[in-house]
C-alpha cells in the first residue's frame, strides 16, 4: 500500500517582537498540525525559548540546516535558523530594525527552500510593516514579497473560511480606487487565473461566482452601471473561454449562497466586501492562502499584536488553522499532479 503523502510545510516564525513565536509553537504542540503535515518552524530557537518560558513550556528543540534533517517527530520542535541575531537585545513589543531583518529572513530562507522544492507548503506568521521598512523592503506586505522574490506573474489571494474559498479583485487601496480598478479586464484576469489555480488543486469545472458593486447589482442601472459596462461582459467573457462563471451576484446574499457549497469560489471586488463576510462567519478560522506561486503559501488574518506580545495570552487558532489548511491544499495539489 502507497504511503499516504504528507507535505513537508514550513512555519516561518514572522516578527520576533510580536506574537509569531508564541503561536509558532501553539501550532506545533497541536497533534492535529502532524497529522495533516510535516511541519519545521523557519526561526530563532532563542526566540522560541523566550516564548516557551512566557507560555509556561518547557520543550525540546532539534536544530536543522535542511528539511531533510528534520525528524518531524511531536513532541521535539524542529527549527531551521537563519542566522545568528542578537536576541537578548529584542523588547516584545516595538518596531525595531532586528526584527524585521529577522522576519526577511525566515521569509527569504522560505522562498529559497520552495523554489528548491524542498518544502510543499508555507505557512507564515506575522510580520510589522514598519519593521521591514528599516531594511530596505519596498514591498507593502507578504503577498507581495512573496511574489516579486519568486517572479511570479501574478500572486492569488484567497481567503478560506469553513466552505467559502474567496478571492479578490483588488486588496490595499482605498474604496474608491477599488471600484474603479474592478474593470471587466481585471475581473475577466482574475476569474482566468482562479479557475486555472482551482484546478491545479484537483477541482474540475470550478463554479466562480463573481460579486456585484452595487446594491442589488445595480438594478438594471438604476444604482450604478457597473454592472453593465464591465461585470457582466467580464462573465460573458469567461464563459466564452469555456469557464463556469456566474454573476454578478449581489453582494449581500453571493455569501451566503456559498456558504452552501454551492460556489467553488467568489470573486470579492474589494478588500472589505469578502473579508467583512468571512471574518463575521469565523474570525479566527479565516485564512489567507496565496496561489500562482511556485509553492502554495498561507498566513494568518491578524498582526503582530505588540499590545499582548510576550504575556501568553495569544490564542493560536488562526495559525493552526492556516498551517492546516495550506497543507491540506498542498496535499490536494499533490494528489492531482498524480493523476495528471
């Protein structure tokens, strides 16, 4: 009998200051992560004492240099380190350079290993804006690190909540930019690279919903003509390209809809419209997912959460639920290479 696959998935500990190493090691110390993966924390073992201590643990570290040292064992944390950092000198808590040349690092140290193929998946801790700025990142965040490092010709967000896989037109932009920006040659991209993403995972004819702009999708022009001129062409667009698409579905019941099932994804036109839903749905067990990267990568929606670092009273459901989840993909994408 094949032995059932498991990804190798790499846990990059995010910013030292903040509560990444904390929840790092909530996750490992949750027997569920093993099952569905062989997970390694990408990080600072000092770092992580430091939080074991604030948790009340006392745990066991094996020092990697590579994936394939790891023994994957429960019980015995397995950490890749990507330097060495002087940690006595980090504050929980505060915007400081260390920390975010340390948090770069675990990310770069991710990057290189996925476009090694040594690791399936990635699931990625919290990281300060302010902090990666003082190293000279340009980038506004991890999607975008993610994709510029790995020239990838576009970088899918998508968040998963429960059955609701939703993806996103546009994400950091004001409202107003968003809106105009949701053109039917966008959202037609959007839809092309999710349906082909969707596959990648072993989901045949995906259904895609696309979100409408205006109340009650614009009433046949009586609240906005968006609809109109771009939403509807972008569908009819699509389906000509022989895509299962569907909408513009007014945004206040295409949701709830899928919820159901009934949609293999959604097209959110902005940010809020999609993470308004999911996060009132569970807002613990929303995660992000990253697609058309050469690895599949996934974080948790919340911060670095300086207010609470080094107290161990961070709840680690969302990094759990992104390690999880993002392996479980991974996984999904394994199986369908498979049978290709």
């Amino acid at each position: 009998m094949k032995d059932t696959f498991k990804p190798i998935t790499a846990i990059t500990m995010g910013d030292p200051a903040g509560i990444g190493p904390e929840i790092c090691i909530g996750t490992v110390l949750e027997h569920e992560t093993y099952d569905v993966c062989r997970p390694f924390i990408i990080g600072s073992i000092a770092i992580l004492k430091r939080a074991a201590k604030v948790l009340g643990k006392d745990l066991q570290y094996h020092k990697i240099n590579d994936p394939s040292e790891a023994n994957y064992e429960y019980g015995v944390i397995d950490v890749l380190e990507t330097g060495t950092y002087d940690t006595d000198s980090l504050v929980w808590g505060e915007v400081q350079e260390l920390a975010g040349k340390m948090s770069v690092d675990f990310i770069m140290k991710s990057i290189e290993l996925g476009m090694k193929n040594k690791v399936h998946a990635i699931s990625t801790a919290p990281i300060h804006k302010r902090a990666i700025k003082l190293v000279g990142i340009t980038q506004p965040g991890h999607t975008e690190i993610y994709q510029d490092f790995t020239n990838s010709p576009y970088a899918l967000t998508m968040f998963s909540c429960h059955k609701l896989r939703v993806f996103f037109v546009s994400r950091h932009m004001s409202l107003i930019d968003a809106c105009k920006y949701a053109t039917k040659d966008k959202v037609l991209e959007n839809v092309i690279n999710i349906d082909r993403e969707l596959r990648k995972v072993g989901i045949k004819n995906p259904l895609i919903a696309v979100a409408a702009l205006n109340p009650h999708g614009g009433d046949n022009g009586l609240f906005g003509t968006e609809e109109i001129t771009d939403l509807i062409p972008a569908v009819e667009e699509a389906r000509k390209l022989g895509i299962n698409c569907t909408g513009p579905v007014p945004a206040d019941s295409v949701f709830h809809i899928g919820k159901s099932g009934k949609y293999s994804a959604i097209l959110s036109l902005y940010h809020d419209q999609g993470h308004i839903a999911c996060k009132t749905l569970d807002f613990e067990k929303s995660v992000t997912l990253t697609f058309g990267l050469p690895f599949i990568r996934s974080s948790v929606d919340h911060g670095t959460a300086f207010d609470i670092a080094g107290k161990g009273i961070a709840g680690c459901i969302s990094m759990i639920e992104s390690t999880k989840v993002v392996s479980e993909y991974a996984t999904m994408m394994h199986t369908s290479d498979e049978r290709s």
